[in-house]
C-alpha cells in the first residue's frame, strides 16, 4: 500500500469514501498490488486505479476482493459489510457522470435482483417439497383412520392407531394451508424477481449499445426535457425537473430512479395480538412511523403490539407518541395528521430510511407504494402500486392509483428523487385513490426532532 498516492482533490466525495473502504480491506491480504493483480488476473494498474479512486471498481471487483480478505482470515463475508459495500458502490456509480458508470450502476442493480430471484428459487424449492411431505403425511394419517373405523366397526381390537390422530391432522391441514399461502407469495415475488431481471437486462442492454442510462433508470440529478406530446393544456417542452409554487421549488419527473428493493426492504408489517393492522416505515434499529389508525384500539384485549420486517423477524412495540393524541381521536375518524411513532422493544437490522420533512413534491408525480394489502384471494400480501399526486384535499396529499384495503401506514417514495412523499393514510371508497400524509407532518413528531434530516438549504 505504501506506493498509493493521496486522493485527487477532484474526486467526488462518493468516489473518495468507495476507494477508502477498498484500500481499508487490501491492508487484510498483507501482499502488494502486483502480486494480487495477478493472482486475480487484472492489471497492476487497474488495480491502483481502483484503490487509488481515480477509476470506478466494477462490483465483481468489490466482491472479488471482500470475499479473497474474509479467505484470509478465516472467516465469510457479513450482510453488514457487503450492504454497506453495496451502498457506497451505488452512491459512487449515481456520483459519476459518464456512460460507464451508469452501466455499472446498472449491472450491480441486476446482480442484485439475480440474487433475490436465486434466493426466491431456493424458498420456492423448499417450500414445494416440505408441502409435498405434509401432504403424504396426511394422506398417511387418512389412511390409518379408515383401517381404524373399519376394525372398530367389524368388532376387532385395534393397536391404538386413532390416539391423537385427529388432532395431528387438524394440526397438519393448518400448516399446509399456511405452506400454500407462503408459497403462493413466494412465487409472485419469484415472479416479480425474473420480471425485474428482465427489465435490467433489457435496460443495461439499451445502456450499452447507446452509451446512455435509459429513461426508466435515470439519474435524479440530470435535468430532462418531457419529450412526450402534451396532454391537453399543457406546454409542449415543460421541463418536468422541478417546479415553482408560491416561491417553493418542487421534485418532479418523469424519470425513475427509486430503489424498489430498498423500499420493500424499510416498509414494515404492524398489527396486534396476530392481527394484521397496517404498514410503517423503519426509521432506524428501535424506531417505526405509521398511521395511528393501524396500531391503536380501544379494546386492550385485542393484544400485544408488534411489528414485522421485510426479513421476517417480528419483534414487540410499543406507541410512543400518537397524532392526534389517542385520548382525543375517534376511532374510526383520525384527525389530521394521523400518525403513530412506535418504539421497539429489540433492535432491528436495516436499512433504514431518514425522511427530509422539507421535501415538497409537485402534482402530476409518480410515487411507488409497496406495502402488504388486501388481495383478490381475501389474503394479506405483498402489493406494490404506483401512485399520481393529484393535490391537495385540505392538509392532505390527494393521490390516485391501484391502492388496495390494508395499505395504510405504507411509506410512498418519490419515483424520480427516492425522497419520502408521505405515507398512506386513507383509500377512497368511490374510487381507485386515496390520501396520504406528507413528510412535513413528521415535524409534529416530538420524538423525532433529533432524528429528521435537516432541511436543505
């Protein structure tokens, strides 16, 4: 390490904070950058590119190289420390300016959604052959109570086979009825990870062959003209960047650069005593904020509050702080700006998502909702919906789309800028629509004054 230059006073801080963390995991292997270069079959200058910053690593570089210093010491790469890899990986690729780096941001957005549709494969897999034993179980069971009511209906001593085997086929019908419903779910998200590699593929292909990042993937931080024909009233060439209301300047676009897995991964499950309530947002390892809808009742034997993260761990919670207060709230008519804070009784693992209570979005903007709702087979699923900002209903965000029962307390993301519009507080019965709450509320939150990103500017 001792022949790497100093960072270039240019570098972009993203770049700098990449190239730091790579240096940081060379000093684990305790050999030069000649010798790794050809243990890995690169070039020696690439690889002092790569650490020095003044070349973007390739994400198969990073893992390469976090996979070769775990080697070293014994051990296997963390979740932690490749998200955290992952992370800067992604904010130095969206930092750079040339094709190539938006390629790259590309690929690694693919190999991501590769890895989530493997891991759906494999949960897929086990979940059809676990079914399959149950079943053969039942099917076993069935068999061993008709030879039973036949002995005991000809008159003849029985070995004792009924004991318990009503109870244990009750037991075994539940869970293949839940094994159907998790398998069911497993496959559309299955499905949906093949559908979201396809649409990367195809991306990174139109990327490569144009030298450009597409529409649908863009960079929030490169101004676009709308080159579609003007819906009726509108100014052909309206610059959908950003807007000005009274002196405010506001996100919009028509672009779409909002992680979808980084949203799956912050909405959370909320209920109570088993019962599905709702949806929140992770804002940190002991912290959620919901609608208080989802989470209070009156009735304290309806039980225990918990919540339940994208990974599946469900932990105990408790309502902090509720908006309007709960002894001043009708049950069924919340108040403005009906919000629950709710802390955790263990931590979590993230990520995690600190909303900018100074973020304005304009109407006519796409927001992406994914949430559990109600399903057409009457079942809590996973469902994901876009949304268009229509306006404002009184203190409220007025949005249409396909929101579905369930969805409330559901964070929705600006499609163009990932930053957090508000969160989803009402559907609208005479029509596919609803109301949310927007980010700006939050400051009414007292609990959540030291936590709030600061207003830009």
């Amino acid at each position: 390490m001792a022949d790497l230059q100093p960072f270039d006073d240019d570098l972009a801080p993203e770049r700098v904070a990449l190239a730091q963390a790579l240096r940081d995991l060379f000093r684990g292997l305790e050999i030069s950058e000649r010798r790794y270069a050809v243990r890995r079959s690169y070039d020696s200058s690439t690889v002092s590119r790569f650490l020095n910053g003044k070349r973007l690593a390739s994400w198969t570089f990073v893992l390469n190289l976090l996979h070769d210093v775990a080697e070293k010491r014994g051990t296997v790469p963390t979740a932690e420390t490749t998200e955290m890899l992952r992370a800067l990986h992604m904010a130095a690729a969206k930092a750079g300016k040339s094709p190539v780096h938006k390629v790259q941001l590309l690929e690694q957005k693919l190999a991501r959604a590769d890895e989530e549709a493997r891991r759906t494969a494999q949960r897929e897999r086990w979940l059809e052959d676990t079914l399959q034993d149950r079943e053969h179980r039942i099917r076993d069971l069935q068999m061993r109570q008709r030879e039973l009511e036949t002995a005991l209906a000809e008159g003849a001593s029985y070995g004792g086979y009924g004991d318990g085997t009503d109870e244990e086929l009750a037991r075994l019908r539940a869970e293949v009825a839940a094994l159907q419903e998790e398998l069911e779910r497993t496959r559309e998200h299955h499905r949906a990870a093949e559908e979201r590699c396809e649409r990367l593929e195809r991306e990174l292909a139109e990327a490569e062959g144009r030298g450009r990042l597409p529409d649908t993937a863009g960079a929030p931080d490169v101004a676009r003209t709308d080159e579609r024909a003007p819906a009726s009233g509108e100014p052909a060439g309206v610059d959908l960047r950003n807007a000005h209301f009274n002196g405010d300047v506001y996100f919009n676009s028509d672009t779409w650069a909002v992680d979808e897995d980084f949203v799956d991964a912050v909405t959370v499950r909320v209920g109570r005593g088993g019962r599905f309530g709702g949806n929140g947002l992770l804002l940190d390892a002991g912290t959620v904020v919901t609608t208080a809808g989802a989470v209070l009742h009156p009735d304290p034997a309806v039980g225990s509050l918990t919540v339940t993260t994208a990974g599946g761990h469900r932990v105990a919670a408790v309502v902090a702080e509720c908006l309007p207060a709960w002894e001043s709230a009708d049950r069924y008519q919340w108040g403005f700006p009906n919000l629950a804070l709710l802390k955790l009784a263990d931590p979590v693992d993230g990520p995690f998502h600190v909303p900018d209570p100074g973020v304005k979005v304009a109407p006519g903007s796409r927001l992406l909702v994914s949430g559990y709702g109600l399903g057409g087979a009457r079942r809590w699923e996973r469902h994901s919906c876009v949304l268009q900002l229509q306006g404002r209903t009184g203190d409220w965000l007025r949005v249409e789309g396909e929101l579905v029962d369930g969805l409330t307390g559901a964070p929705a993301f600006h499609s163009a800028s990932g930053a957090l519009a508000g969160l989803v507080s009402a559907r609208l019965m005479e029509g596919q629509g609803g109301l949310l709450t927007p980010v700006a509320a939050l400051r009414g939150l007292t609990s959540l004054r030291g936590l709030l990103a600061p207003r830009p500017g």
